[in-house]
C-alpha cells in the first residue's frame, strides 16, 4: 500500500526533523495569535490553558499523516475534521471556511520557511510538492477553492494575511500564556526565532522586530547540532515537561 507522503519526500524531511517542527511552530503560535477566528481555538479552552499540549497534538496529528500510509493518513484526517465538527455542533456555529484554509496556507508557509531558515533554499518543485501534500489534506477535509498550484497560491496566501489578521486582547492573552508556559529565556527565544519565520505583515503586527541574534549562529549551529555540545544545549533550552516528546520529533515515528 502506498505512504499518503512518499519516502524520500522533502516533506518528511521537514517535518522529520525536531529543530525544523519548533520553528513550524513558532510560526503557527505568531499566527494563531492574530488570526481573527482565534476565538475558536478560546472555546474549547485548550491552547490558552496549555498552549505547548495543544500545539503537540497537532504536531503529532500532522507527523501521523506525513509518515502513515494512505488509509491510515485519510483517517488521521477524518479524525481531524471530525473533531472539528464537534466543536462546531457544540457552539452551534460553523468555523468559517476562511479560517480553516488559513491554517492550512500557515502550514506550508512556515514548512518552506523554517527548512530555508535552518537547512537550504528549496527549489520550486520542492516547494510545488510541499504545496500538493498538505492541498491532499485540504481536500480531504472538504475544503472548496484551493488553488491548484504554489505559484497560484503564493498572492491567495498574501491576501489572507492581510484580511484575517489583527492584534487583539486574544493575541496579548495568548502571549501571556506563551511567557507563562516557557519562561523567561524560552519565550525570548521563540520570539527570536518568529522573527526568523513569519511573514513582514505578521512582525510588524507582532511588533517583533527584524533583527535577531539566532541567524548569525545558525551556521555553527548546523556544524554541532549533531555533535555533543550541539545536543547538550538544545536539551538544556527544552521544556522539561516536553523534552523528550520534541527529541523523538528526530526520528520517523512509529505508526507506518
């Protein structure tokens, strides 16, 4: 039976790889933060509680579809859309479709830009096949008008940053949340590296900056990540409550 995401695909590559999933989501903590239906994510109350679980169970649900075969792929997503629908029979409203694909264009933005950031520039029939897996997973959701191409995506993305986000009291309080959760020298570190990732439009409303300390060091970084000191400080940096879930993000998981 065939893999939903081919073997040797650059999208196993990415998402196969712990420094590339944090800077994926760091990017999706930024955007989620303004998105103007980030009041779904407030209903359930799970991400402003605990917004480290909630982001991994969405890496996990994500790592499941990327690596599984394609049954076990379209179930996860089943899965995904099923609880959605849950959500939407319990408020007694339906998320709009806008911000369903919002999450999903975050998802392949911050994919091709955390592996640029970290690895090499991809070439645009990588970022092409990037684009297809996670369009499949749209599709599969039930999402109507994707476009059909990277090239044809790439305005689309642009408009919707700019009509579905703001900065609101949900974004303050999520941040709040993000400080309260990683501490002091995490959160100043994911702020860092979202100044890496997201778009101009997400920094200026962020007012995060251009400049970061972390892209000057990512060269030396990438020479010892595999080296003792390399991992010594990565550990060290991890939440203790999530280290070992985050070093697993190493290796190809188990469901297949």
């Amino acid at each position: 039976m065939e893999y939903f995401v081919k073997p040797g695909s650059v999208v196993r590559a990415i998402w196969g790889k712990a420094d590339t999933v944090l800077f994926i989501f760091a990017g999706a903590a930024a955007e989620f933060a303004l998105n103007k239906a980030v009041d779904w994510l407030y209903f359930t109350g799970r991400l402003p509680a605990d917004p480290l679980a909630r982001l991994f169970s969405t890496v996990e649900y994500a790592r499941k579809i990327v690596y599984s075969k394609q049954a076990d792929a379209e179930k996860a997503i089943d899965t995904i859309a099923a609880i959605h629908g849950a959500v939407e029979a319990k408020r007694g409203m339906a998320i709009p479709d806008w911000a369903y694909r919002d999450v999903l264009f975050l998802l392949i933005d911050y994919s091709i830009r955390s592996f640029e950031v970290l690895e090499r520039p991809l070439t645009l029939a990588e970022k092409q096949e990037i684009f297809d897996v996670f369009a499949r997973v749209g599709r599969r959701m039930g999402m109507v008008n994707l476009p059909r191409t990277y090239a044809e995506w790439l305005p689309i993305r642009q408009q919707h940053l700019v009509a579905d986000l703001e900065h609101s009291r949900f974004t303050a309080d999520l941040y709040q949340q993000y400080r309260k959760h990683l501490g002091p020298l995490r959160y100043w570190l994911l702020r860092h590296a979202q100044r890496l990732v997201v778009p101009a439009h997400v920094r200026a409303l962020l007012h995060l900056g251009s400049g970061s300390w972390v892209r000057p060091v990512l060269p030396l970084y990438r020479l010892t990540q595999q080296m003792a000191p390399g991992r010594w400080a990565k550990a060290a940096l991890l939440p203790p409550d999530y280290k070992d879930q985050i070093l697993a993000l190493d290796h190809a998981p188990a469901f297949r």
